[in-house]
C-alpha cells in the first residue's frame, strides 16, 4: 500500500479541507499520516486516518517556523512515504528538501496568496524571506492546487504554471440532530448574526461587525472559532459593553459549530479588501453558511460576491464599517419576505455548490501522478 503524508502547521481540530485531503488519498488506496501540531487548547481528534501532532518549543514567529520545518524534515527523511502533500508555503520548504533528497512524489496545496496575506505585506522584512522561499521552490514544482481560480490565475501571471482549482466546498455531510435554541443557550426572541472561522485575523471584520452591534439592540452575534483578532474582539466587547448582544465562542467540533449556525439568521463575512490574498479569497464559511440554510452578508470582494450575486443569497456591502453592517442588517430585519425568499436561494445554493465535483477535481490530481 503506498503512503501519503500530508503536512499543516495547524493542529488538525478543524481544517476540513486538508482531512477532504486525507480521505481522498485514502479512497485511492493510500496509507494516510497527518501531521501538525500540538496546542495546550487542542481538541481530540477520531480520524480514519493517522495523525501526529508534533510538540514544539516555540509556537509563532521565525523560530516557530524553523523549528516546524527541521522537525517535518526529519520526519520525512526517516518516514516511508511515496507521496508528501504539503499545505501552504510553510510546510513547503521541509517537503520540498525531503521529497527531492528521497525521490518522491510532491503535492503542493496553496490555501491562500500566501506572500499577499496582511501579516506580511505589513512587514516587508518577513515577506521578502517568504517570498525568496516560494520563488525558489514555486518553479521547480509540478503538482499545484489552489482555492479558486482567482488565486490560479494570480500564481500564473507570477510563475507561468498551470494550477488546479479545487474550491472550499464542503462534502454534503449529515450534520445530526438540531438542538433548540433554549438546549444551546441561544435567545428565541433575537436576530441572530453568526461569523464563523478558525482564521478571524486582522482585516477580516470582526472589528466591524462587533462595533455594528451597538446600533442592533435586537441583535445577538456569534463569533465562532479563533485567530489573532480574538484578543482584540473580546477586549472591544467588554469596552464598548457589548457582552450582551456579542458572545465569542471558541474552537469546536465542527457538527457542534453547525448546531448554533444553523440557528442563526444570517452569516457573516467581511474580509476586507486591504490585500490580495482578501481580496481573492473564497471561505469555507461561505459554503457553511449556505449549507445551514441561512442568506449571508457578505464584503463587495470578487469570488465572494459572484457567488452571493449568482445566487441572489445574501447581501453585498460595498464598505465594512460598523454603521453600514448595521444598516444592511436593520433592513432584513424589517422586510421578512426578502429574507425568506435570501434564505430559499441559499438553500437552492447549497444544493448547487456541490462539494463532490471539487472532490472529483482533488482526486483527478493524485491520479495524475500514476
């Protein structure tokens, strides 16, 4: 049985589209390792798969990256593997060095624009080390996969290489039983904002949209998952005495997330366009949201917009600011008929945006190496 090992630096709790990964490889008959990392908040994990979760010194920055890279090297080196699949530019460099030095297959999946993300184009200095790294690399790879074809495009134009495009759309999957409002702790008289995500960073709304609650008295936000705005969002909840119509929810199984999105009214999201990598960026959240059955609200950005628009499930704001989410909000609220008619369109959506092509698409490009 040939073995795959596929390399993030998460800790494996919820990126749904590297374990879609894990069992496409397994479906074609490959032995399957996950590999990450391990955080003092990490959930269990019960996979039909393998994993490791590494346990690092350092857990952010320059020495955290180095310390992931040399530990995934070595692993490598003295693992049996055919095939090592690695997820965005940070695993790329130990995949990169292991896979040639043994003669292996490599699949490079980039999640984001990488080098385009704001916590580098702030700091020229660091992105020009990340940058270095991908123009070494990036050339020399033959197996490329991406989010969207905006993202395809952009690497094209940077590297002239053809990349695969396969979408962040989630398999139809059975989501279980629906607990009450009351059973999760949830107001049955409240509008019900929801944003949900592992990566709620800076520039991504979060700001925006707790500081919107303060002209939605009627209104309760969720805000589901981690990132490094989290920090910010609960200090602005307490100064703005926000705590009850904001509730922050940390990390959770993602059948657990979709009870209390499910729930909700309307979904949230609000990346801005500061960036390219924002700018062409294509969330799972948007797919989650469709799948619980709820109209979105969403930043005037072009893969996120084209489906909203296509589908006519949501709202797209041309600016996110609190007093413009608010507003768009207050006028949902006051006409039930539209909402109703976003929220059939959302469903029809769901129904459309099926997960299984783009499995299709994933497994097409390991059959490929054959």
């Amino acid at each position: 049985m040939p073995r795959a090992i596929v390399a993030v630096t998460n800790d494996l709790s919820t990126d749904n589209r590297v374990h879609r990964t894990c069992m496409v490889l397994c479906d074609l008959g490959y032995e399957v390792l996950l590999v990450g990392r391990q955080l003092p908040g990490s959930l269990p994990l019960d996979r039909p798969y393998a994993t490791k979760r590494m346990r690092l010194i350092f857990r952010k920055g320059p020495l955290f990256y180095a310390e992931y890279n040399k530990r995934l090297f070595l692993l490598l080196l003295l693992a049996r593997f055919d095939l090592v699949v690695a997820n965005d530019l940070d695993t790329l460099s130990a995949s990169f060095l292991a896979a040639t030095w043994r003669g292996k297959q490599l699949v490079y999946d980039s999640h984001e624009f990488f080098t385009e993300v704001p916590e580098l184009v702030e700091r020229p200095l660091v992105r020009r080390i990340w940058l270095t790294i991908e123009r070494w690399i990036f050339p020399r790879l033959e197996h490329i996969i991406t989010v969207n074809d905006s993202i395809a495009r952009a690497y094209r134009e940077r590297y002239d290489k053809q990349l695969a495009v396969v979408r962040n759309i989630p398999m139809p999957r059975e989501l279980g039983p629906l607990p009450n409002r009351a059973e999760l702790g949830l107001p049955q008289d409240r509008f019900i904002l929801v944003l949900q995500g592992s990566g709620i960073n800076v520039q991504r709304g979060g700001e925006e949209a707790v500081l919107a609650m303060k002209h939605l008295p009627d209104a309760l936000l969720l805000i589901i998952g981690g990132g490094d705005a989290w920090p910010v969002l609960e200090r602005m909840v307490k100064e703005h005495d926000l705590e009850d119509r904001v509730r922050l929810i940390g990390r959770m199984p993602y059948e657990r997330m979709m009870q209390y999105t499910r729930h909700a009214d309307l979904g949230l999201s609000l990346d801005k366009d500061t960036n390219l990598n924002y700018r062409y960026s294509l969330p799972n959240k948007l797919f989650d949201y469709f799948r619980a059955e709820i109209p979105v609200l969403v930043s005037d950005l072009p893969e996120v917009a084209g489906i909203v628009r296509n589908y006519e499930a949501g709202v797209v704001i041309g600016q996110v600011e609190p007093s413009v989410i608010a507003a768009a909000v207050r006028t949902l609220q006051a006409d039930p008929e539209r909402h109703e008619t976003l929220r059939r369109n959302a469903i029809f959506a769901a129904a459309s945006l099926d997960g299984s092509r783009e499995q299709d698409a994933l497994k097409a490009v390991f059959q490929r190496l054959a």
